[in-house]
C-alpha cells in the first residue's frame, strides 16, 4: 500500500493498493482511495462533504483510471 499527497492541494491524501486478486487468476486487485481531510466544523454542517464530493468525483474517478492504467503498464 502506498499513500501520497493529493496533487491537487486539497487537504488529504491518496493511498493505493495493488495485490492478488482473489476473483480473477491470473489476475490483480487495484484499490485507489481518495481521501479528503475536513475540519470538524465542515464535517458537522455536512454540505461542505457533500459539495466536495459533487466537485471532485468525476476528477477521481479519472485519477483512479490513470493509476490503474500506470500500474497495468508496468
């Protein structure tokens, strides 16, 4: 497992996972997390989670897919 900053700034952090995959043989097991870091006051009013998740999915889920792709081309 490998956990670095977020590229984009924003507070967190990203961690990846790759091993055996336990369905598929031969085969592998990609897991990318995007981690977002809020205040307490921001995690208590709920919105400012919910607005950053509207703002950022689309751009994980494209960042999931260029780490998955950069591991498969190893």
């Amino acid at each position: 497992m490998e956990e670095s900053y977020r590229p984009d700034g924003i507070p967190g952090h990203i961690r990846a996972k790759v091993e055996p995959s336990q369905k598929v043989s031969p085969g592998v097991f990609v897991e990318v997390n995007n981690h977002f870091d809020f205040s307490e006051e921001e995690a208590l009013g709920a919105s400012a989670v919910i607005m950053r998740l509207q703002e950022q999915w689309e751009p994980s889920i494209e960042f999931s897919d260029q780490v998955v792709d950069q591991i498969m081309s190893l």
